[in-house]
C-alpha cells in the first residue's frame, strides 16, 4: 500500500497544482488503468473525485476563517475559476461557496460532514483466490462497447444480452472463449468502458455496430472466480459477485504481492469451465503483471 500513500501525499502536497490521472499515478509509480482501480477499489472513491473533495474540505477550512476572498480560495485550492469551484461546492454540498460562508459556525458542521473521505470500501480476505502466472500469446476480439456510470456494473448483463442477441453476425469465432474487458474513463463521474467481446481469428472483421479490439501477448496473473449459487434457484448475481473477486485481487492481493502490474488491461475470460445458459461454473480474471526474475 505504500505506492497509495505516496499518492495520497502527493495529492495533499499539490492541491493548488494542476493535477490529472497521469500525473498522480505517476506519483504512485503504476500505470494510470490500473491505478484508478486500485483506488477506486481500496478507498472507494475515483481518483479525481477524491481529489475534488480533498481541495473542498480544504477551501472549507479557509472559508471557516474568513479571512480571503472567494476567488483567492477557489485559486488556492487548485480551481481554474471562481465559477467552477462555485459549481463544485454546490454539487457537493448543496449551496454556494457564499452561503456556506454566511451560515452560523452549527450549521456549517453539518455540511461539513459532506466533506468528510468516505471510508475505504470493505474489503474481505477471499483465501481461496490464489493465481497462477502464465504468458497468454496475442488474440483478437469483436464485440460490443457501452459506457457506464460509476458502480453501474448491474447494467452490464444487458450489454450481454445484446451480444448475444447477435451471436451469429460475429465471423471466425473460436469457441468457448468470451470476454469482458473494462477501462477506467477517469474523470470527476468515475465512468468506465465495457467491452464484452468472443474470440476471433486475427484477420476478423467486425460487423456493423461492433468494434474490434487487438490484446498484445502479456504476462498474467489468473485467479478462478467460483461462481456462487444462488440460495433461491435463480441466477446468480455476477454483477455483485466479480467486484467483490476485483475487491480483493486489487485491494488485498496485489498491496500484499510484491507484483508489479503492467501495461495493459485486465479482463474475464467466460471459457468452457463456464455455462452462459445458468451462468454458473468458473470464470478466469486475468490481471497483467510483470514477469518475476
């Protein structure tokens, strides 16, 4: 966890910097994919939404003093304007920079609260997900894209649902080999890409609708997701069970490995150890890592 702390500090250090994705995972030393799902997944928050509420709670504090003007503060505390520091006050707290400031000091505790990190997401110790390394060659894939908003992994059946719909338009399949890949698109709303996607030949090309995504030959880290019964006969929950697996690989597994991520995307390979009909059996998260000497 240490690569997080230092990031954490760097936030703290250069709030009234401009500072993206790239240049705060820089800080930790991991690329930005991989860092925005570390964080997201050990302290609940995106990237730069903590970063937007660590210069509020900040520009809070100065307000509470009383002493500068707005525009100073909002400058102080890493804003471009006294207009978007205005927007995101009031998004987050419900009011105006302005009214805060003339609230009495009782009142003002209460919105301070909306200040406050959320805590770091529960994250339990699943023992029995321990991985295997192996080197996976270069594949091709064709499939649908959608973009979803933060946390909104119960919509991801649906997208499924599509590609299966079309199963058939898809060339050159190889069978028992599905995919879901998905990409953190970092911005203040947490929203992310998700590609679900079967195995092509490498010449394939996609039909109309559907995109076509080249994987490079990488070194992974594999853990088994036993898919888990559901206790009244119906389908299980993947939507809640895989972020629960991506819980503890990225917060419990990777800080505590000594593995270094790599460029490049983690994903869930749904092969023939997996029944889409039922949707039970095991489905294989594959997290790139460097190669260990």
């Amino acid at each position: 966890m240490d690569r997080l702390h230092r990031a954490l500090d760097f936030i703290d250090r250069h709030l009234s910097e401009p500072l993206d994705l790239e240049r705060i995972a820089g800080a930790a030393a991991i690329s930005p994919h991989h860092f925005s799902r570390l964080f997201r997944r050990v302290m609940g928050d995106t990237v730069m939404g903590h970063l937007r509420r660590r210069r509020l709670r900040r520009a809070a504090q100065l307000m509470r003093d009383g002493k500068d003007r707005l525009l100073d503060i909002a400058l102080d505390v890493g804003f471009d304007s006294q207009e978007a520091f205005h927007r995101a006050f009031k998004r987050t707290c419900g009011i105006t920079p302005g009214a805060y400031r003339r609230l009495a000091p009782d009142v003002r505790a209460a919105i301070d609260l909306l200040l406050v990190m959320p805590l770091p997401k529960e994250i339990t110790a699943m023992t029995e997900l321990t991985p295997r390394f192996t080197d996976k060659e270069a594949f091709t894939l064709i499939g649908l894209t959608q973009r979803f908003a933060q946390g909104r992994t119960e919509d991801i059946p649906a997208l499924w649902e599509g590609l299966m719909a079309r199963f058939e338009e898809i060339p050159n399949q190889i069978p028992g080999r599905a995919y879901g890949f998905g990409s953190m698109i970092e911005d203040d709303e947490g929203a992310f890409d998700y590609m679900a996607a079967v195995e092509v030949e490498a010449d394939s090309q996609p039909p109309e609708g559907m995109v076509r995504r080249q994987v490079p030959a990488l070194h992974y880290a594999v853990f088994t997701h036993k898919v888990i019964p559901d206790e009244k006969g119906g389908e299980p929950d993947l939507s809640t069970q895989l972020p629960r697996s991506m819980n503890h690989i990225f917060g419990v597994w990777l800080p505590a490995s000594g593995r270094e991520l790599a460029a490049g995307f983690d994903f869930e390979l749904y092969g023939e150890r997996f029944d889409p009909a039922t949707k039970t059996g095991e489905i294989d998260i594959y997290v790139p890592v460097l190669r260990q000497a």
